[in-house]
C-alpha cells in the first residue's frame, strides 16, 4: 500500500513539472514572436525614412538593375 501512494505522488509531481514547463515554453514562444514582430516594424519604419526619389537615364543605367 506504500508503493502505491508514493507512486501516485510521483505521478502528481512529474504532472506539476511538465505542466509548468509546458507553461513557461509557451511564454518563451510568446515574447519571442512578439519581439521578432516588434523588431520587424522598427526595421521598416527605419527604411521609409531612408526613401529617396531618383531619376535613373535608360540610356546609361545598367540593363541588369531591378528596381522595386
């Protein structure tokens, strides 16, 4: 009868760990996306500020040159 309740606290503990793993990875995932989200959006505001108007001549420009 011993074996029996100490097995079933073993059980309830190891639930307990994996629970607050579980928990504290989903955290994890949860700042990390929304850190590479934020990040995402500085990087973008900070090329719309360096925009620059050009005129390139056809006849001199590189026929390789791709804009977008």
């Amino acid at each position: 009868m011993d074996l029996f309740f100490t097995f079933h606290i073993w059980v309830v503990a190891l639930g307990v760990i994996l629970g607050v793993i579980f928990c504290v990875l989903i955290a994890l995932a949860s700042y990390c996306s929304w850190s590479q989200c934020r990040a995402k959006e500085t990087l973008q505001s900070a090329m719309e500020r360096q925009k620059l108007n050009m005129t390139l001549d056809p006849d001199t420009s590189n026929p390789w040159l791709i804009l977008v």
